[in-house]
C-alpha cells in the first residue's frame, strides 16, 4: 500500500515537469527576441507534425524529414507557405450561411486575436512556433487484456538566432503511458517520457544536407530511480538530392532501450505532383493530396467557429504508413526495481489535415500485431493482436 501511496503521489504532480520545461523554453526564447533592438529576422516556416519514427519511440513534432535546401522559406509543402502567398478569395463567389463569418486577409497581428492561443508568446513570427496534443489507444486485445492509452503533449521552439546558418528547433515534450486491462504479469499502471529535444537540419551542399538530433530524456514510473531511467536518444541522417523531387536518405537512430538500441534509417523519399512517397525504414508512408468535397471546401474558406482561427488555405492528405511501437521504462514493481520493455508493429491508414495557420491535424486508425511485454530481469509473455487509433492536434 505504501508502495501504491507513493506511486499514486509522482502521478499527482507528473504534469508539473511538463509544463515548467515548455513555459520555460517560451519565456526564455521570447525574452531574447524582446532583448534585441534589432529587426526581428523572419523565422523558418514550421516543420510538419509528420516524423520518420513514431510518437512512441520518442519522435516529436521537430523530428520531420526536412528537405535540404539553403533557402529556409521551402523547407515545407505548399500548404505551409506564409499566408501573404495564399490564393486570393473572391467574396462575391461565396455564399454565406447566417452566422458564418467570412475569412479575409486581414493583418496577421489582427487574425491572431481570434485564436485561442496567446499572440504574444505563440505565433509564425514568434520563438515558439507550435503546441501538439496526441493521443493514441490500443485497447485489449484477446484473453491477454492488455491495452495502453498515450497521451503526448509537445512544444516546437525556434530561436531568431541561426546556428551555422540553420535553425535549432528546440521540442520539449511530455508523453503519459497508460497500461489498461489484466496484463500477463503485474505492470506498473502509468509511465511517463519527458525530455528535450535539439535538431538541426544543416545544408552542405547544393544537394547535400545533414538531419542531427539529440534529445536527453527521462523514461520511467518516477518511482524507479536506480535502473538508468536517463537515455540520450538521437539520430543522424545525411539526405541526398538525386533529382528535384526525390532525395536518398541514409543514417541511424539511436533509441537505446533494451530490446532495440540502434536502428538504420536508409530509403527513398519521393514527391511527385500531388504525392508524398516516403520508401524509408523504419517509418514507410505514401500520402495522397486530394481535392476536397465541395462541403467541406465551403467549411475551411469560412469561420464556423471563428475562436478556432481555421486557415482559409488548407490541404487535406490520405495516407497509410507503417512503424514500431513501444519503448523501455525504469519501473519498480512489487519493491522490485527492473526495467519494462513494450513492442509491436502497427500499419496505419489515416487522413491529415495541413494549414498555413490555425489547427492542424489528422487522425487515423490501424492494425497492432507482433506484441510483446516483457521485464529485463524477470517474465516476458506475447500479446494478442490489437487495433489502435491516434489523434492529432496542433496549432
């Protein structure tokens, strides 16, 4: 009973962490932009929420294949462009239901008063570029009930100040772990991920650029202390132009939990017109931009909820991929300290939404096979197969 005092007294306050790293990062990044008395340099467009690993192996929003390129306003798709870019609507060609408010092009300073999040911390010309709300469910599955609930929340900062000439994107990120149903053996009920993560996207060359990360982080059910909850997890990955559209990728990752420490990343990442072909390990994905119904066409060119701020300019994707789940975590169980381990593999199918301002998101469902849980000095049991589905928001 002490034992569940205790762990029932860190879940109490596992949300503190989380919050004082990113209003830290805000505050800190903000305070420096105010500080200068120079022009405030234009800030690279915000990477998309799209990563090669997945949200379970540690891969936040900055995790993103970003293109080389030594002009930083394409480093995006289309959609991402700033909205001085964006087609211009005629308001004579639209007809507006009672109470919708039409979208205009108004000043940016002027748009942002209507959005929920606050303008002078948040924003495209502001240290921190994006909050993302994630949270993905693979209930149980079979006769062994074991299901998880992740819940992840992410913030995206980007400094005015370039390193060697590229942006540092700065993801501070907090991830709940919750383990439902009759698992095979006792399991902690929740484990956390927190960290910080630093990228770097640097060009060499015309066609040569390099993708760096770190991100130190903590894994564990804050109750074990003594079986190395601290990784330092990371990648490495060179991305080559071959042609204007496609470029080869070739690195690794470095995840070190138990059951995988390295992981090669090598493929093909391919944009033809209007798609998005990722032939990448260990994170493959096609995505297809596809025109939208006219309904839903009248919906994002108009402010049904004008608090939200939706974007006038959208694009919306069709996509299946595939990842690995999982992770290892320091838990202690039974006054027994060990070290957890979950896997599996997923296959996705899901729809995106992009914008140049406002929410963001996408969702998607999938199929969970290849489960396993197992401790690093104790049981381990195979799993029955599971669906899973993820939500994602953004803004």
């Amino acid at each position: 009973m002490s034992g569940d005092g205790k762990r029932s007294s860190w879940q109490a306050i596992a949300w503190v962490p989380a919050a004082l790293v990113i209003v830290a990062c805000a505050l800190i990044a903000q305070s420096a932009a105010m500080a200068s008395d120079e022009l405030p340099m234009p800030l690279p467009p915000v990477i998309p929420p799209d990563s090669i690993f997945s949200d379970a192996q540690r891969a936040p929003a900055s995790m993103a294949m970003v293109p080389p390129s030594n002009d930083h306003t394409t480093l995006l798709p289309e959609a991402n462009t700033p909205r001085t870019h964006a087609p211009q609507i005629d308001p004579s060609n639209i007809d507006l239901a009672p109470g919708e408010v039409l979208l205009t092009d108004e000043p940016e300073e002027k748009l942002h008063h209507d959005v929920w999040v606050l303008p002078w911390i948040m924003g495209p010309d502001k240290p921190l570029r994006q909050m993302t709300y994630r949270k993905t469910f693979l209930p149980p599955g079979g006769n062994n009930l074991f299901g998880i609930v992740d819940v992840a929340i992410e913030a995206m900062v980007i400094p005015k100040h370039l390193l060697f000439g590229s942006p540092l994107v700065i993801t501070p990120y907090f991830t709940f772990h919750w383990f439902e149903g009759n698992s095979p053996f006792p399991v902690p009920g929740t484990v956390y991920d927190v960290g910080l993560e630093l990228a770097h996207v640097r060009p060499v060359t015309d066609r040569l650029s390099v993708d760096i990360a770190v991100a130190p982080s903590v894994f564990s059910d804050f109750v074990n202390a003594q079986s190395q909850p601290f990784r330092v997890v990371g990648r490495g990955v060179a991305l080559y132009d071959i042609t204007p559209t496609a470029k080869v990728a070739l690195g690794a990752t470095y995840l070190g939990r138990d059951d995988i420490k390295v992981l090669p990343i090598a493929g093909l990442l391919w944009r033809p017109a209007r798609w998005e072909i990722d032939a990448l390990f260990p994170k493959p994905r096609v995505a297809w931009n596809f025109d939208k119904p006219p309904l839903l066409d009248r919906f994002t060119r108009t402010r049904i909820a004008p608090w939200l701020g939706f974007s006038p300019v959208q694009q919306f994707w069709l996509y299946t991929a595939g990842e690995l789940g999982g992770n290892t975590w320091a838990v202690r169980e039974a006054g027994i300290d060990d070290r957890l381990t979950y896997f599996d593999l997923r296959l996705m199918l899901g729809i995106e939404q992009r914008a140049t301002e406002g929410p963001r998101g996408r969702f998607e469902i999938g199929y969970v096979w290849d489960r396993k849980v197992s401790y690093l000095n104790g049981p381990s049991s195979l799993l029955h197969d599971t669906f899973m589905m993820r939500g994602e928001m953004a803004h």
